[in-house]
C-alpha cells in the first residue's frame, strides 16, 4: 500500500493534490460546523457536561463549543430574568463572531432561560435550539429538588409561596405551574406565564417574532426521567386540571399558536424526541440520546 503510493507521487502530483483537495475539504467541514452554546441546569456547573463535550468533538470535530459558567450551584436559585440578563451578556459576543449562527443545547432550567433569550434578543442567530429536559410547560411534583429546597411544602401547597413576590425571587418558583391554581399562576409567575403570554403580555408579538428565529426546535424528554413532572413538559405536554396530561398538539398555547409552536410544525421545524430508561441527570452523558435526539442538529 505504501510502496504503490510512493511509486505513483514519483510518476505524477495526482496523491499530493487529491491530499491537498482531502484536506481542503476536512477544513470546509470545520468550518462548516456551527459554534455550539451550552447552558446549564439546577444546581449544576459547566463542570457536569464532560461526556457531552466528548461527544460532539468525536461526532463535529473541531467544533468551537461554549459552556456558559455562570449561576452555578445554589446561585441556580436565582430569578430566571436575572438568569437571562447574565447568560445573554455572555452568549451576545459569541452570536456576533458567527457568521453562520450558533446551536444552543439547553439542559433542565438551562431550556427555560434559554426560550428567555431567544424571546428577548431581537437579532440572535440560533439555528438549533436543542431542549434537554427542560421543564417547557412548568413543574409540578413532589422531587427530591423540593424537598430539598422547600422541606416545609408538598406540590399541593407551594403555590402559597410560590406565587407571592418573595417566591418569585426563586428560580424553581419562576416555572412552578400549579394546575389546581391556574389563576394565581397567571397573576403570580413573572417568568413562565409571560413567556407562554398566559398573563397579558405587551410584547407578546416581538417576543414571537424573535422566537421564530430559531430553524429548529428540538424537544428532548423522556418517562423515566424522575424529575420534570409530568415528564411531557419537556414537550410543552402538561396537566389540566385533574392532572390528565394534554399533550402538546392539544395544548391551547399550540393551538392559538401563542409564541410560534405551531408555525415551527407548520414549516416542518418542530422535532420531539423521546426515549426511555433515561434518569434526569444523565441525559447529557447518555450516548444513546446523544446520537438519536441531538447530533444530527448540529451541523
């Protein structure tokens, strides 16, 4: 094999320019792959997303990935427009170095603050938004994270503080979506029914308008999850109000089409991607969802 190539380079150039066009075309594809912005989750820190990052060098080599570190561990608790702010700030100078756009990997609460971003930042360029068990439609049940941090309450009684102006000074409390107490919800979530427009929303048309920037829309979730409850908020399905969940597409925030769900399936942009046996904090680390649900969007 060796000796054949060695042979032909003395009779002709013909190796050397297919390993120059070779190599022209390996830099193309590097370049041609997208910056990738990862945020994070409860609790978490950009240490957690190891495997992850293993990943998408194997599969995307050369890809320039970002881990935003910021609001690490308790600092997770903070408001998620504060949350916004900060993450924006951060991710605004890496949007303008991309001429071709970025991807955003978005795990847990990070999905949440993510939608806030792209709501709220009139020029981002963000061709895939991957959603990585995110909490779409709200939380509700009883997990370890509550009784962690509200040892006192059950998911039947944290809406007496959850909707008040000191709860809405917790993060958890931002997305907390009680479906026995749907009025105080709406009066009393800053975050989530602003971003659903569920709560009059002056801004309700631009927010839309950003949002449908975004070319792709990826929905991660799975039954085994353990922690968003009902697992299906990950694809913006949720209780009514005898905890029956309604999927997405009978959603009335899908129907009336309130912030751009139903126009992304309209232009075939909408993907959900399911799968089971997975726990909540190894949905990053698992190859499986890695390879089904999020390496074909990050190109």
């Amino acid at each position: 094999w060796g000796h054949g190539w060695g042979r032909r380079r003395r009779k002709s150039g013909v190796p050397r320019l297919l390993w120059t066009l070779l190599g022209a075309c390996l830099v193309a594809t590097v370049i041609g792959y997208k910056p990738v912005v990862i945020v994070h989750g409860l609790f978490d820190s950009s240490g957690v997303f190891v495997e992850l990052l293993r990943f998408i060098n194997q599969s995307h080599p050369g890809t320039n990935v970002s881990v935003i570190d910021l609001f690490d561990h308790s600092s997770s608790l903070q408001p998620l427009w504060k949350q916004v702010e900060g993450f924006k700030e951060a991710i605004y100078p890496i949007m303008q170095n991309a001429a071709d756009g970025v991807h955003f990997i978005c795990y847990s609460q990070g999905g949440l603050i993510c939608r806030g971003i792209l709501s709220t930042l009139p020029n981002h360029n963000v061709h895939s938004f991957i959603s990585l068990s995110s909490p779409q439609a709200g939380q509700y049940g009883d997990t370890d994270y509550l009784k962690y941090l509200f040892p006192q309450f059950m998911k039947s009684n944290l809406f007496h503080f959850c909707y008040t102006g000191v709860g809405q000074r917790i993060s958890i409390c931002n997305y907390w979506k009680d479906p026995h107490h749907t009025d105080m919800y709406v009066n009393g979530s800053d975050y989530l029914a602003l971003l659903n427009s569920e709560r009059p929303n002056p801004n309700s048309t631009v927010w839309k308008k950003n949002f449908l920037r975004i070319k792709k829309l990826v929905l991660i979730g799975g039954p085994d999850d353990g922690v968003i409850t009902p697992w299906q908020s990950s694809q913006f399905g949720f209780y009514n109000d005898n905890e029956t969940v309604v999927e997405i597409k009978d959603q009335d925030l899908y129907l009336r089409d309130v912030f751009g769900l139903k126009t992304l399936n309209a232009r075939g942009d909408l993907f959900l991607c399911s799968m089971a046996g997975v726990e909540h904090v190894k949905w990053h680390s698992n190859d499986t969802v890695f390879n089904t649900c999020i390496k074909k969007w990050l190109v």
